[in-house]
C-alpha cells in the first residue's frame, strides 16, 4: 500500500524545494522524473507515468544539476504516492548549491 508523509515531524532533516531532473536507475532500467524537494536525508520526485517499483527497492538517483554538473546517490525507495516517489539516501549528503 502507497505510504505518504505528511507528518512534518517524520522528517530527520529539514526539507528545501529544489528543482532539476533526476534520473532513477534500477539494474539496467531507467526513470526520468523532475525533483520536487530535497533535504541531507532524502529527496522527493515526481512519479514517473511507467513506475514500476516499490518501497525499499534499492536505486542510485542521478540529479542533474546543471549541464555541467551531475550529483549521485544511492537511496532506496521510501514511499510511493500516486504523485511523489519518496528516496532516503544510505548517508546523509550535501544540499545542491
């Protein structure tokens, strides 16, 4: 069943919004999506009209930042919405400049 947080006080970090794509690799597939928010712990998507995967589902998130600059993180999948795909990062990281 989809999980959706909606309780601020769930959150271990404080949330930004922040947009760019972001490409979700799982094995030898792929997702394309448009960030939503992002915080040291985790980040937030818009979900893919061909999503296909589910929570705990291991994935590395490539954000494309610029065209010159491309941040990645490995981040399992946290919850899923009909909306928002959820990811928590294995280690907390850096917030996009």
């Amino acid at each position: 069943m989809p999980v959706s947080l909606k309780d601020d006080e769930r959150r271990r970090a404080p949330r930004v919004e922040f947009e760019c794509v972001v490409m979700i690799a799982h094995g030898t597939d792929g997702f394309v999506a448009h960030m939503e928010n992002v915080s040291a712990v985790g980040c937030c998507t818009s979900r893919p009209e061909d999503w296909s995967l589910n929570i705990d589902d291991p994935v590395r998130l490539y954000l494309l930042i610029d065209l010159r600059h491309v941040f990645s993180a490995p981040a399992p999948v946290a919850w899923i919405s009909e909306r928002f795909v959820g990811f928590e990062y294995l280690e907390p990281q850096p917030l996009p400049a």
